[in-house]
C-alpha cells in the first residue's frame, strides 16, 4: 500500500573536535524532508486529496522557518508505479525554501513506499557526508516494499549513530499505527497523531520547533541491573504529566539525546526478558549548557521457581503477584527450574501443574520475600495417581465418553473418549489423591447406556479398570 512522507526527523548530533558548542546550539538545524509521491496521496480526505493538503501543510510550515534554515528533498515514488527502488535525492541541504516548495508542488505521486529503503539511504548519506541534519517525516501509511522501518532505526542506533526520529502518522487508523511508533521510540522522538490538515499542519509545527536549535545532546541515561549495564527503554515526559517529548533506547550503554531545556519526569523500562517493574524519575532538570546525566539501577531480586510431580521435574504455569493480587511476573516450568526477575518485596507464587486432573492441580506459596541482589528458591511437588479407563463392548473395545467428578467438589475434573484403539482405551488420566466417580456412556454400540463406578486415588499408584458394557 502507497503513501506520503513529508518528513521524518532525525537528528545526527555529532560536533567535531574543534567546533564550537555554543555557537552550534544557537544555529537552526538543517532539514532534510523525505517527501512520499506513492498513489495513496489522491485518497481523499476533508474535500481534498491528501497530496493538496500535504503540499499546502508542507508549504506552509517550510515558509515559516528561519530564512536560514538550511532545507533538502529526498523524494520516492514519483516515477515508476511499482518500483521499490524509486527514491531521488532531489536537492541537497542548504538548498532554499522556494526551491523545496516548488519541487514539492511539481511532484505527482505515482509509486509505492519503500519506507525503510529511504531512510537507508538519508542515514548512509548524512554519515557519509558527515552532515549534521532534522529529518520529519510524515507518512499516511505504512511501508509497501517488504521492508522493516523500525529495524533499520534500531540497526543505526545499534552501530552508534547519534540521531532522533519524529515521525508524523497522516490520517493512520489501528494496527498500522504500531510499526511507525517502534520507529519513532527507537530513533528517540515521537509519533504525532494527525487526522485531518488542521492535526497535521499543528503536528508538524511542533516537531520543527523541537529542533529550532542544532541537537546537541544534552540529556545522558545509563541503566544497570545488580550493577551491571542493561537495554533499556526510556521515555521522557513533560513534568507533571503524560506527554511525552522523546525518548531513547540505551543498548547496554550511556544513551544521549537532546530535548528543550526543562523540567522533565523519565521513565526506564529495563528490557532483556526481565520482569521487573518500570521505574519513574520526577523533576529532571535539563540545562541550557552542558550535559545531564542521569543514572537507574534496577535492584533486582531473583524468584527460582521449581516444579515437580511425584519428585520428577514436572511442567507447570507460574503466576508471580504482590500481595494485592497484582501480577508483576511469570511462565512456565517446562519440567525445569526458571529464574524470574522481581523488585524487592513480597509476593506469592501459584502453580498450576499441567496435564493434571483433580481437585489440587493449583498450588499458592505465600509470602515469598525477595530481597535485592539475593535468590529466593520456590518448589512445589505435585502428588498424582494413575487412572486408566477403558469400555468393552460386545465385539471388544467400544467407544464411549469419559466423566471423571471429584466427590468432594461434586464437580467434573476431566473426561474424554476412549474410542476403539488400544492406544487410547483404555484412557490414562493423571489425578490428584481423592475420592472419584466415572461416569462413561456409549457413544455407537449400546449408545446412551451409562456405566458409572467408583475410584479411590492414590499418590504414586495405579488404578485401571475396564468397563463391560
């Protein structure tokens, strides 16, 4: 499916040795607009097409910048329909704002949209070029030529180039809202909402006057676990609030990035497969000059949890809460000890052990008290007998179904069929200690006829009966 970039902002934020920090933050950043020209952009919206509203939005926003503002076009789709590789480096930086407005109006979209192919190609020319730019882009859609615009954001930050992506949804409605979202939290910006001309013109202000000034990174985040450096995601909110002006991902590492000047609230999610809960950090004040750094040390606790049936290893759910029921973790067993990552404090661990039938197949451990740094072991040993239930008919094994009623509950534990071969009749059924009942009735031969007897469980026997019909 086609559609429309206007622009996604990255900023690559590097100062060379002898350049003057000062003086580059009161210089405005470059802009590199990567517009969409794929037929999607006729779609109609509010009276008009989107490529009308997209050229007076764009148009308009371009004429309000600086007079210095150094401006660049990269276009895709705008000369062959069905061609992933149509993308055109138009005009470089430093070009000017009429130059821009009047490529854009020129453009008719036409093609598809390779949106992880373009930002390939701004990356790899910013840092082969060493330039220092903003890139915006604004899409009605999502990518169209098999690519992955989240992955390839997070390969260049993966590599180590310093950069901020601000990506611009045109009239983008559910599920295809997702991908451009990773894209936007992994280049350290943010996706803006935009369902009509008036959004986007107002979304697209706001964006360019995130980046009035050269990005210089002047917000450092290290996260660690039990002292050791961890991938983390972290979000920067305005303070005092839910609106969220940036955010980065660290990789196991320091991770930088440049917001306003301000009062900021962080949230640090740590990542790697752990369980434990984000943390929040209130009242961050971010310079005029210089570099705040901010560091978050998840003190983990760790729960081993182990479950086993008869003293063997044994398969079973885990469901980790607080003490207010809260779920804060868990898994499954698999037959094996697993390691689960909590904050410090109190908790209970229920088991379900699966496969197994009966009155006692949830186990609850209480009061499980973790502490920082430290292992809490957990073990649960689930008792069973065996139950193997067969019918006989008057030709041999016959096909009946299977009602097995725990008597202290009055309630139906399990039950099957047994159909007519010798690898499922008898049925084996694994069950806790207790008292049962078994109800089977006659499903072909002597249909509806009912057998019922009754069973006594025990941990560790076997009980088979074949019942005559």
């Amino acid at each position: 499916m086609p559609h429309l970039i206007l622009s996604l902002i990255l900023t690559l934020c590097s100062l060379s040795a002898g350049s003057n920090p000062v003086a580059a933050q009161n210089d405005p950043s470059p802009i590199l607009f990567i517009y969409d020209a794929s037929g999607s952009m006729w779609g109609e919206m509010d009276g008009s097409t989107k490529v009308e509203i997209a050229r007076s939005v764009l148009s308009e926003t371009i004429n309000g910048l600086d007079e210095t503002r150094q401006l660049g076009l990269v276009v895709y789709g705008h000369r062959e329909e069905g061609n992933c590789d149509d993308i055109e480096y138009i005009t470089p930086l430093s070009t000017s704002a009429r130059s821009i407005i009047t490529e854009i109006n020129n453009i008719k979209p036409l093609g598809r949209t390779p949106l992880a192919r373009s930002a390939k190609l701004v990356i790899e020319e910013l840092k082969n070029t060493s330039q220092t730019a903003t890139i915006i882009l604004i899409t009605d859609g999502i990518e169209s030529c098999d690519g992955d615009l989240c992955e390839v954001i997070q390969s260049a930050k993966a590599a180590g180039l310093q950069f901020k992506l601000h990506i611009v949804g045109f009239g983008i409605v559910g599920e295809d809202i997702a991908p451009l979202q990773c894209a936007a939290q992994a280049g350290g910006g943010q996706y803006y909402d935009a369902q009509d001309g008036k959004a986007l013109s107002a979304m697209l202000n706001e964006a360019t006057q995130q980046t009035l000034v050269s990005d210089t990174d002047n917000l450092a985040i290290y996260a660690s676990k039990n002292n050791n450096p961890i991938d983390a995601w972290v979000k920067v909110f305005k303070a005092n609030t839910e609106t969220e002006v940036g955010g980065i991902r660290t990789y196991r590492d320091t991770g930088y990035l440049f917001i306003p000047p301000g009062i900021y609230d962080l949230e640090i999610r740590a990542l790697e497969n752990t369980d434990i809960a984000p943390q929040r950090i209130t009242g961050i004040q971010v310079p005029e000059e210089g570099l705040r750094f901010q560091s978050v040390n998840f003190d983990a606790g760790v729960i081993k949890v182990q479950s086993t049936m008869n003293g063997d290893g044994w398969d079973a759910t885990v469901n980790i809460t607080t003490l207010e029921g809260k779920s804060v973790g868990g898994g499954r067993t698999y037959g094996r000890s697993q390691i689960y990552d909590v904050d410090p404090g109190t908790y209970q661990v229920t088991l379900k052990g699966l496969q197994i039938r009966g009155a006692e197949v949830d186990a609850t451990i209480e009061n499980v008290i973790v502490r920082g740094l430290d292992t809490t072991e957990v073990q649960h040993n689930f008792e069973t007998g065996t139950a193997r239930i067969g019918a006989m008919g008057a030709d041999g094994l016959m096909d009946a179904t299977v009602n097995i009623i725990d008597q202290q509950s009055n309630k139906s534990v399990g039950g099957s069929r047994t159909y007519t071969s010798e690898s499922s009749n008898p049925k084996t059924y694994l069950l806790t200690p207790g008292n049962y009942s078994v109800i089977l009735v006659g499903v072909k031969e002597f249909k509806g006829e009912k057998r019922q007897f009754e069973m006594i469980i025990r941990a560790g026997d076997v009980f088979e009966k074949m019942v005559q019909f």
